[in-house]
C-alpha cells in the first residue's frame, strides 16, 4: 500500500449537496423533481436559498446552509473535508458574473482535491446519478493529507 494516499469509500447512501446560481435554480428544481425517486435515498443538504426551494417545491427534504454568498459554498467545502458531502450538484451559470465567485472556485478546488463526483451541468447530473455507482459503495484513492504534512514539516 502507498503511504502517499488513502483510501476513501463513498457509501450506498450518497452525502449529495445541491447548489444552484440564481439563474439556473429552476432548472435544478426540476431535475430534483425528475430524480426524486432517485435522490429520496440519499441525504440531501446545499446552499441557503436553493435547499429551500428544492424542500418547498418538491418536498424533498434537503439539510440548508447560508446562501452562497453568504459562506455556504464554504461551508459545503468544508463537510467535504469532513468527509460528510461526497457528491455534489452544481447547476452553475457560466455566462453571469457571480459576486462570490471566489467561494465557488474555492468549492470546486477542495472538490477536486478529495476526488468528489461534480455535476456542474443537467447533462453531467443525469450521467453521474444513473451511473451503477449510485447504488453501491465506490472506493477511490486521495493524497494522504497527514502523511504529506508531516513530509513537509521536516523538510521546511
């Protein structure tokens, strides 16, 4: 085994957080609507303002944070370091200056690094939850995060 990584396991039951810009809110909601068979098996959470309109408009029960804006793109970032959201649902709008768009790269980053599925799109969304996946545990591979620190603390 390499003591450069770790292996993680994203269980049965997926940690699946959606978040969604202003503009692209509805189009989540009735992707969330479609999948709602699908996505009532799994523990749902996102951003402020888009869990409750998910919760509200399909009666899927989704865990809020703050809006984005207001820290809950960081807040997500940071079950994933915690190992508590392993997916993520992302419907982001590429063509609309987004103020806190730093947060979301942040976001994305720290998805990245812990090898997390992303959706940042309808067509993405609809391959990763009908993916075999989605019903079974999926091991994967991420940097030994103790290791590498204390590989650097004696090298600095």
């Amino acid at each position: 085994m390499n003591e450069n990584y770790v292996t993680l396991t994203i269980g049965k039951q997926k940690n699946i957080a959606l978040i969604a810009h202003d503009n692209k809110k509805a189009e989540l909601i009735a992707w969330c609507e479609t999948n709602k068979e699908i996505l009532k098996n799994h523990f749902l959470c996102g951003t402020g303002t888009t869990a409750r309109m998910i919760t509200d408009q399909t009666g899927l029960p989704v865990r809020g944070y703050n809006s984005g804006p207001l820290g809950g793109d960081q807040q997500i970032g940071a079950k994933i370091v915690e190992g508590k959201v392993d997916f993520v649902i992302f419907f982001s709008d590429p063509l609309t200056a987004q103020p806190h768009d730093p947060d979301v790269k942040a976001l994305l980053r720290i998805a990245q690094v812990y090898d997390i599925p992303i959706a940042n799109n309808k067509a993405s969304a609809d391959f990763m939850i009908r993916s075999e996946y989605m019903n079974e545990e999926y091991e994967h591979e991420v940097i030994n995060f103790k290791e590498n620190i204390k590989k650097r603390s004696e090298t600095l």
